[in-house]
C-alpha cells in the first residue's frame, strides 16, 4: 500500500473469451461413466462441458480470449506492458504466457504465469493491480485459461463430470479512478492433499548411489465434500471482508461474480450473504468448472449481452485448489 503512486488507479476495460467447439452433455457423460444427467444436474447444475481436441494449445485458447479483451478495450497488442496467464494446464511447464505473447504480436509485453488453480483469475486481478498501483505498468492483460479434461480421470464419476475446458480475459489499465475497490487472499497448505494433480517420481538411478525421480503428473484427486465444506464456509468470510476494505455493503454489490464450480456452492454462497439469485452470475450448465477460466469467462458473457454496465459493481470470488480462495470487489469499465 506505502508503494502506491498517488491518483494511479485501475479500470477493467476489456474483456473476451474462448471456448472449445466440442461439447459432451450429461447424456453422453453417461455413457462413460455410472452417472445420469438427473445427478449431474441436480447435485451440480452442470449439463455440458467444452472439450478440447488434441491439436488445441493451450497458448491458442487464452490468445484468442485475449484478443476480444484487447479489441474491446480500444488497444492493440503492442500497446500491452504485461500478460498474465492464469493456469494449472499449461503448454509447458516452463511458462506457456511468452507462446501467448507471441500468437497476440505483444511484442512490447512481458509475460509469465501465474498458478492459483481456480483461484488464479482473483490473485492475477490482485497481482496485476499491484503492477499498476505502483505505477509500472499502463496495460496489462489478464487470462484465465485451462484445458482440465487433459488432467480428468475419465474413469473417476466423482470427478469427470465436473469440469471443462475454456479461456477467459481482461484488459486492466490505469486509471484516475480506481475501480478495484478491495480485496482479500488467502491460502492455507494444510488442506492441500483435498484437490491435487500431483506429479509422481518414477525412481530412476543414474549411478550406483545417485537416484533421481522422472514421472509423470497424475490425474484429478478431489475429496468433494471437503472442497464443498471449505467453499461455502471460507467464500462468504473473504467476499465480507473485501466489502469491508471496500467501505460497502452487500447492498452495494450488483453482482456475485463466483468461480463456477457447483450451482449448489453459488446458491450456498448467495444465501449466507442474503444477495438476490438475480444477481448471481451463472453459467456452469454450459462449461462446467472450466478452473482459471471460468470467472472471467462468466464476466465476458454478461458484459456481451449488456447485463454488466459500466459503473456495476462486483463482487467476484475464487476457491479450490492450494487450498487457495479470494475475493475482489471492482466496478465494471472506468
Ligand atoms: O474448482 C475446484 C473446486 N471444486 C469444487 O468446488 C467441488 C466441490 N464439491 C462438490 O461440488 C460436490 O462435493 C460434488 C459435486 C463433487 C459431489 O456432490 P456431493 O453431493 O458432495 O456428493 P457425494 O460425494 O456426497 O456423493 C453422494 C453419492 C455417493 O454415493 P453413496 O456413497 O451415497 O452411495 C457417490 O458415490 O453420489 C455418488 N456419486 C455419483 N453418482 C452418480 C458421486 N459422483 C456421482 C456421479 N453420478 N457423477
């Protein structure tokens, strides 16, 4: 806060997505696993996901999400400071933001990713935030991409039927104003063995007394149950307390922006904090859980459609893996 440039603010000016063509609904699901579209629906709201095919990259997807945001946003792509790519499923271990900067010609752009599971688009809105707080950066560019059905146990009907694939974005530029108006972060490793993809060492000796680990990442882990408790009980302190620093009240906020993991969480969620289901923002029927993607994803299709306005205020969330959860508080545009 010490570091924060006088009269240097943030708007969100911009936002896009992109989605796989291929979808696998409930009916279909079903005839992968010992599921039915009725349990899916009811115990998660969720009746297709996005699926994307071999050939897709995951640099692809968050660079076509990136230039709707950026073509919004009245830029182009060399007037962008900074891509962050929010993911868990990148191209390449090593980074997969630079293989975005250079589909998008960002050529100015430095770029690098950021890993906080599905709570990776709220600690990208914080962390980018900071860049122009203090006044580095004018431009930056935010996606939120994952391709999970890559990482899915297809065998595991506790986990499969949840999540898809999908690409979100935001332009964030400085702005008189600032419209991030609170925030909170939280992260607690203790409860980390609840939701993994976990890489597993394949001992291997490279001499008599030299062993080494090469493996290979495991599938999805969850214990739903825990990850449901930790949601409904962790979003509503974290969402309350970025109000707080906001100096707002649950009357201020236009829409409940969450990470859209399960319609029960969103209702659950809503419900604690006595905000309207017509101010809830969902549309998990359509993607599933698409991790990273999904808030800003959500975002981009009530903003197309001109139910976001510019001057809304929102109140947005992430939650899962880390365990990492947050939760920011921004208006819509400058
Ligand atoms: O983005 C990361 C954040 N992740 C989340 O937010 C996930 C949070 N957790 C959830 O959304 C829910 O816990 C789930 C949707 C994953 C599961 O819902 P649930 O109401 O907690 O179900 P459950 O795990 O308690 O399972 C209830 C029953 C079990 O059968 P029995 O033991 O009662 O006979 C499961 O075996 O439902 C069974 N079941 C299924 N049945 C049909 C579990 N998955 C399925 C399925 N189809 N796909």
């Amino acid at each position: 806060m010490a570091l924060k440039q006088p009269g240097v603010g943030i708007a969100i000016t911009g936002c896009g997505s992109a989605a796989p063509t291929a979808f696998l609904d409930n009916q279909q699901l079903s005839q992968i696993v010992d599921t039915s579209d009725e349990w899916i629906a009811t115990r998660t709201g969720i009746r297709q996901r996005r699926l994307a095919p071999p050939t897709q990259s995951l640099a692809t997807l968050a660079a076509q999400a990136a230039q709707g945001a950026i073509a919004m946003a009245g830029l182009s792509p060399t007037d962008i400071d900074l891509i962050l790519l929010a993911t868990s499923t990148p191209d390449d271990l090593f980074g997969t933001a630079c293989r975005v900067q250079a589909e998008l010609g960002a050529a100015r752009a430095v770029a690098f990713d950021l890993t906080a599971a599905c709570s990776g688009f709220v600690f990208g809105l914080v962390t980018a935030a900071q860049f122009i707080h203090t006044g580095v950066y004018q431009n930056i560019v935010l996606i939120g991409a994952d391709i999970l059905s890559r990482w899915v146990d297809w065998s595991d009907r506790r986990t499969c039927v949840l999540f898809g694939d999908g690409a979100g974005a935001v332009v964030i530029q400085a702005n008189g104003r600032d419209r991030l108006l609170g925030f909170e972060l939280r992260s607690d490793g203790t409860q980390n063995h609840y939701l993994n993809l976990n890489y597993q060492p394949d001992p291997k000796h490279l001499t008599d007394d030299l062993e080494i680990g090469q493996g290979t990442f495991q599938p999805i882990t969850m214990n739903g149950q825990e990850v449901y408790r930790f949601a409904a009980r962790r979003v509503p302190e974290v969402i309350e307390k970025a109000l707080f620093r906001a100096n707002l009240s649950i009357e201020d906020v236009d829409w409940l922006l969450l990470h859209q993991a399960n319609q029960r969480i969103l209702d659950a969620v809503a419900d604690r904090l006595n905000i309207p289901p017509e101010k809830v923002i969902s549309n998990l029927a359509k993607y599933g859980n698409t991790s990273a993607a999904s808030i800003p994803l959500a975002l981009d299709e009530e903003v197309r459609q001109g139910k976001v306005q510019v001057g809304d205020t929102i109140v947005t969330s992430g939650f899962g893996a880390g365990l990492t959860w947050g939760a920011a508080v921004f208006q819509w545009g400058r």
